[in-house]
C-alpha cells in the first residue's frame, strides 16, 4: 500500500496541519498583552486545539498498536511501526510542550522569555482554568465522548453486518448439505432396490438352471446357435 492510500499517513498529514496551525495561533497568543481579552480568547482556542490534537495522537497510537500485532497483515514491518511510533510521541511533545508554554504564560502574565524559563515546569492543574475555561473543557471532552461513541456504533453495526452475512451462509451450506444428503439417501434406495431385484433374478436363473437338464441344456445351446447363424446370414448375405 502506497502513502497516498495508506490511513496512517492521511491522519499523520491531518494532524500535522493541525499542529502547524496550533504554532501559528501560539506565535500570535505570544505578540498580544496578558491584559487583552484578544489574548483570553486565544488561550482558550489554544488549550481546547491543544486537547483535540492530542486525542487524535492517541487514536494513532491505538491504531499503531492493533497493526503491532500482525505487521504482515497491513503490509508494514518493524522498521515503519518503529518511525509510527517516534512520529506519534515527537508530535505529543510539540503539542505538551506548547501547552506548558500557554500555562506558564498565563501564569506568570510576563513576555515570551518568562513563559519559556517556566516551559519545564508542571503547572497546577487545580489553578489553571477560570469558570469558563472548565465549561470549554466540559464540552470538549463531551464531543470527544460523543464521538467515540458514534465509532463504537458504527463498529458494532459493521460486526452485526459481517454476523448476518455469515449466518446467511450457513444456512445456504446446511441447506445445501440436507439436499446433498436427501440425494444420497435416494440414490442408496435405488441401490437397495437394484440389489434386491438382481438377487431375484439370479435366483430364478439358478432354479431354471437347476431344473433343466444335460441334454435340455444341449438342445437350448444348439438352438440359440442355429439362430445366431440364421440371423448372421441374413445380415451380411442379404
């Protein structure tokens, strides 16, 4: 499988475009004051991106996992799942990274330089996110679950598909076994009645055999004889 059709590659380039715009909002997030609301508005976009991206990363991760198990069967070795894994946890760092930067700098409200000496701290959680800040997570995390439940749906209305589809086959192969078997139990009838009328005749044959004697015997062979002469002149001398 190609890189173009490859579904791996699809989401990497996906994300990827995310994470280009998600740095492109930070470098923005970064020229504004702390004091504008320009900025709180940005910094809310940016953790809410900041959630989905790494979401995503995980579902890759996931999916990584599951062809771990049987490299062959998706057309990959160790080498391709190895530089999968390395792309998944290089663009995991980007985003935690940027988001320690986001909290670092709301934290301390100072220029770009403080938020970076703060970049390697993990900031409180519990301090982090006013009201409005939990009600976004809220809803983010609401669609994320909305969503995992709608492709759990459909995985299980592909599973009852492929379960229908079998059952159909089975009971095309069981009925087509009870015809087999319908044939055969007629065709072992046919032999049985066959075998009973051929011992029947030979029967007869052995008592008119019996009853007849040498010289009836004699007189049938020379008669059956001067036919078969009397029917071959007819044939080729006519």
């Amino acid at each position: 499988m190609s890189k173009a059709q490859d579904p791996f590659y699809i989401v990497k380039e996906e994300i990827q475009e995310s994470i280009d715009k998600l740095q492109s909002s930070f470098h923005q997030w970064e020229r504004i004051r702390p004091d504008n609301e320009q900025r709180v508005r940005l910094t809310k976009e940016l953790f809410t991106n900041c959630e989905s991206i790494e979401w995503q990363v995980d579902e890759l991760d996931k999916a990584i996992s599951v062809a771990a198990r049987d490299p062959s069967l998706y057309g990959i070795d160790e080498v391709e799942l190895e530089n999968r894994r390395i792309w998944t946890s290089s663009a995991r760092t980007q985003v935690g990274n940027l988001k320690k930067a986001v909290v670092a700098g709301k934290e301390n409200g100072n220029s770009a330089s403080a938020m970076h000496r703060e970049l390697m701290r993990l900031p409180d959680r519990s301090n982090m996110y006013t009201v409005e800040d939990d009600d976004e997570f809220i809803s983010s995390e609401s669609d994320r679950q909305m969503l995992l439940i709608r492709q759990q749906d459909e995985e299980l209305d592909e599973l009852s598909a492929s379960v229908e589809r079998i059952g159909g086959v089975g009971l095309t192969i069981h009925e087509e076994l009870l015809a087999q078997e319908n044939i055969i139990d007629d065709l072992g009838n046919e032999m049985d009645s066959t075998t009973n009328r051929l011992d029947f005749v030979q029967k007869k044959v052995a008592m008119v055999m019996k009853k007849a004697s040498a010289t009836g015997q004699c007189m049938m062979i020379s008669f059956l004889l001067g036919l078969f002469i009397i029917l071959f002149i007819l044939v080729f001398f006519t």
